[in-house]
C-alpha cells in the first residue's frame, strides 16, 4: 500500500477480517451445517462458486456460461449418494439478472439435486462444509483456500489481476479443472492429492480471530471515546435451517446382489461402460410425467399421515395400479425409513440401522433389485446389508401385515 498509494498510509490501519474470523471460529459446527444441508455420512459436499464478472465461473465470456454447461455432466458423473451440489453464487449475480432466472437457469441441476446458497446470510456455513470447492478467482475461493478446503479453479480472470498480488499467485499456483476430462476423477485427485498453500491463510488476514478487538479500539478512538470493559465480539454464524434436497430427476440405479449385500449406486445418466444390473427409479414429481410410464421403482417423500395422499399403503398401490411398468412403489416416511409395495410380494418397512444414514430412496432400490434376483422375506423379516457411499448400511426389512395396514390411517 506504501507503494501504491503512501498519502494513504497516515489513514491506514490493521483492522483484521470479520468474516473470515466468524468462519474461524465456527468451524467446530461443521458437521451441524453439514447436516442442515442434509449431508449424509460418506457424502461429499462440493460447492460450486462463482464471483460477478464475466470472466467468472458462472459468466465466462464465451459462448456459454462453464457453470451451466457443466451441471448435467457433474450431476451425471458425480453419483448422487457420494455427492452432494451446492452453488454459492455473488449476491451481484443474483440480483444483477434476477433470483427467477438464476433459479430457471439452474433448474435442471436443482431437481437433480443442487442446492442453491443463499448469498448473504448461509453462504459461510456452506463454506465450511465443503470437501472441495469449484471456483474461480472471486473472493469466497480464497477464503476456502484459506481454510485449508482444496480448491479447483474452473476461471482464472489471470488477465484481471494485478500480477503481484497474492490473489495472483494463488491463481496461478490452484489445481485447475479440465472442462473435457472426466470429472470425477478429477475431483477426486484434487481432495486426495490436497496440500494446503501457506499463502490465502496468510494474506487473509495477518490478525486472525483479532478483528472485532482491532477494529472496536479505532471506531472508539475516531469518537474519542473510551472503549467499554467487556470484551469485543463477532456475531456468531447462525445455524441454517434444515434444507435437505428433494432430487426429481430421474435416477439411473446400477446394483450388484450377492446374498443379503447389495451394492448400489445411482445417477442422473448412466457412467458409460458401467457394469451391474440397472433399473429406473423416478421420483412421482419428475418434471416429465411421461418417464414414469417407463420407471420401475417409483418414490414418494411425506409424512405417513399426509391426508393428500391417503397413507403409504393407499399411495403405494394407487402407484401400481396406474403404472403397470413399475415393480416397486416406495413411500419415504422420514430420513431413515420408507414403506415399500412391490407387486409381487407385498408391502414392507425397510428402517436403517440407528448407525445407517444413506438416502432410504437408495434401500428401496437396492431391495428392489435383491427381490428381482431372486430374494424373499421370511415372516419374521430380514436385514439387508446396503453397500453406498462408501460405507455398509444394515437395513431391516419387515413385512406389513394386514393388521398394520388396518391400523393405518
């Protein structure tokens, strides 16, 4: 600054960085935002960031936005157990086009599963959550590189910046992402090759956790006050409200069944040269009614008593019976239960175990497939063993006797 602007040094001060202290000091509440999110365990979250420019991430002076043209590949190449979406989008992105078109624009990701940030009150709690961030040279990448986060630049604006700035460097230095690569593979490199860079953290802020102190002692001394006795503090961050995605999109599940163990992963397209059985599971509000002609599991989210649809095993066989395709209807009763018709064998509750936490849409498939190789529920039921994310997920299976259904409402 002495040498870029010295009139200006008499005015300056050392006064910190309130945002990133915040972020500092909540990042013992990871894991609670990573839940508000409803991040499930082995999921990996990755945060799609975009700063304001055309040069940026969402705006990359070409003939398409990188941002948008990339999200049907991430949403297909990324499987959506072990991936989650997010997009932390410059508030001047949103309210420069208009929350409606931003939203229209990225419709089709967010039914496949993205989550868009709000970009002035949660955007730092979905910071901290991240696994790994897609970005660009805006402000929100640095901060993440500053945290220790890994890091993958999809815009540079290198033409943009000034040569010798620490933002500069940084850019030059961060992994960069390959538009016409495998994306998976990509991302993964990235969060398993992870060293983090001394710089962001150091040229962040030189006072870390000191800004509130910092700057109370010049805003009194500028009034010529003396400063109160009780210690200066930063409001924490707040927790976000619980906002899990309700994905529509149909899901293209491949399984493997050996025994009781299932191996099951889903996503929007088929991996190419993908091996397994795969059947269609299609959520009933798909955006395209006519795919549920051709789906043969089909999934419901709601409450058990939800008096719109009558309970879930009036819903379950309103399902069978209007698609004849379908071999499985699955009623998500909560986030580790569902009730499940199948046509040729009845109705059944699959819960998780208490240490399970995948989606129960992915039990459903799963017991979808073990039943079309061959499987059957004795009467005192049966546990499968769900293989997802990385982890094995004990899932108890039991008949709905017609007892049950009676009690139900």
């Amino acid at each position: 600054m002495r040498r870029a602007c010295p009139e200006a040094e008499d005015a300056a001060v050392l006064a910190g960085d309130p945002c990133y202290d915040r972020m500092l000091s909540a990042r013992k509440y990871r894991e609670r935002f990573r839940r508000s999110l409803g991040i499930r365990r082995g999921q990996r979250l990755v945060v799609l960031n975009s700063t304001w420019n055309p040069e940026g991430f969402f705006g990359n002076g070409g003939g398409e936005d990188l941002l948008p043209s990339l999200m049907p590949r991430l949403a297909a190449e990324l499987p959506a157990d072990d991936y989650r979406l997010a997009a932390i989008l410059h508030p001047n992105v949103w309210y420069g086009h208009g929350p409606g078109q931003v939203r229209a624009w990225l419709d089709q990701a967010r039914r496949s599963g993205l989550t868009l940030i709000n970009p002035v009150h949660t955007w730092r709690q979905a910071l901290l959550s991240a696994d790994v961030v897609l970005g660009d040279f805006g402000a929100v990448s640095y901060y993440a590189a500053a945290l220790g986060i890994p890091v993958m630049l999809a815009a540079t604006g290198q033409e943009r910046l000034d040569p010798e700035a620490p933002l500069s460097s940084f850019v030059r230095d961060a992994p960069r992402l390959d538009p016409h690569r495998a994306l998976r593979e990509q991302v993964e490199r990235v969060i398993a090759g992870h060293r983090p860079l001394a710089g962001p953290a150091e040229f962040t802020s030189s006072a870390p956790g000191a800004s509130a102190t910092l700057l109370r002692r010049h805003f009194y001394a500028l009034m010529d006050l003396p400063e109160p006795e009780a210690p200066a503090l930063l409001e924490p961050l707040p927790l976000p409200p619980y906002d899990p995605p309700l994905r529509t999109a149909p899901l293209h599940v491949r399984t493997e069944v050996q025994g009781a163990q299932v191996a099951v992963e889903r996503s929007t397209a088929p991996p190419y040269g993908a091996g397994g059985v795969t059947h269609l599971a299609v959520h009933e509000d798909t955006l395209d009614p006519g795919i549920l002609e051709s789906a043969d599991v089909i999934t419901r989210d709601g409450r058990p008593d939800d008096p719109r649809l009558g309970s879930p095993r009036a819903w379950t066989s309103e399902v069978l019976g209007r698609y004849p395709h379908c071999t499985v209807a699955a009623y998500v009763t909560g986030p580790h239960t569902c009730t499940v018709r199948s046509r040729e064998h009845g109705v059944y509750r699959l819960t998780a175990d208490p240490e399970s936490d995948a989606d129960p849409g992915a039990y459903a498939s799963s017991f979808a497939a073990w039943l079309a190789t061959g499987g059957r529920v004795p009467r005192g039921g049966t546990t499968l063993r769900i293989r997802v994310a990385g982890g094995v997920h004990p899932v108890s299976v039991e008949p709905v006797l017609l007892s049950d259904l009676a009690a139900q409402p």
